[in-house]
C-alpha cells in the first residue's frame, strides 16, 4: 500500500487588479478555523466574467473583523450600531454590485489563488 499526496486541484488564477463583481451568494460552512461565512462573487465585465471567487469570513460582528469591513464595503458605509446589536441580515446584500480587489496569495501548501482583499461598493 503507498500513500499519495493530496491532489489540489489547481484554482483558476485572476491577476492582480480590480474587478466588477457581484455579489451572487453568502453561505455558511464550516473548516479548520470553524464556523465561516462565504461571499462568493461573480466577476461581471471583462475577459475574466463569468468567474467566481469567494471571500470567507467568521460570522461575527467586531468593529475591526472582516466581517465587518465586507459589509461595509458592501454597503458603502458603516453599519449602525443597531444594526450590529440585532445582527446584520447578509441575504440582503445578495444582489449587490461592488468592486473587488483580487491579490494572489500562496497558502500554506504551497498553492497560489486568487484572494479577494477588499470589498467596495458598486
């Protein structure tokens, strides 16, 4: 019996730059850094639309989290303080138009994606 590397599979690289995007889905999962939230965009313009890239989170509302910065890159301004003492509803922001800004990153492995940085509305 030989034991074999894990196979990655190769992620579809976006260069550096900005993009037009929309935001089509927040989801929640679970991984090694526990309970995650999801953004995934869909790029809108250009040679790259159609692509998908997601951006994940923890599920919790701080003042400097990256939670936070999605939603009000999102929204483009700051959440309320009501709005984050009753928790913020995500599914509202599905729809949103905004600008990524996408950096490739090499992870732990080894292997380079296309990491979403920051969020801006339309």
């Amino acid at each position: 019996v030989r034991a074999k590397p894990r196979a990655n599979k190769p992620a579809k690289l976006i260069p550096d730059g900005t993009y037009k995007a929309h935001l089509v889905e927040v989801k929640e999962f679970t991984n090694t850094f526990g309970e995650r939230l999801g953004f995934v965009f869909e790029i809108i313009e250009g040679p790259h639309q159609g692509t998908q890239l997601m951006r994940s989170t923890a599920n919790v509302i701080a003042p400097k989290g990256q939670l936070t910065q999605m939603i009000t890159g999102l929204l483009g301004r700051e959440i309320t303080e009501d709005e984050a003492a009753e928790g913020f509803d995500l599914q509202r922001l599905v729809g949103t138009d905004a600008t990524i800004l996408v950096i490739q990153s090499k992870g732990k492995g080894g292997m380079v994606y296309s990491n979403i940085e920051r969020v801006f509305k339309g």
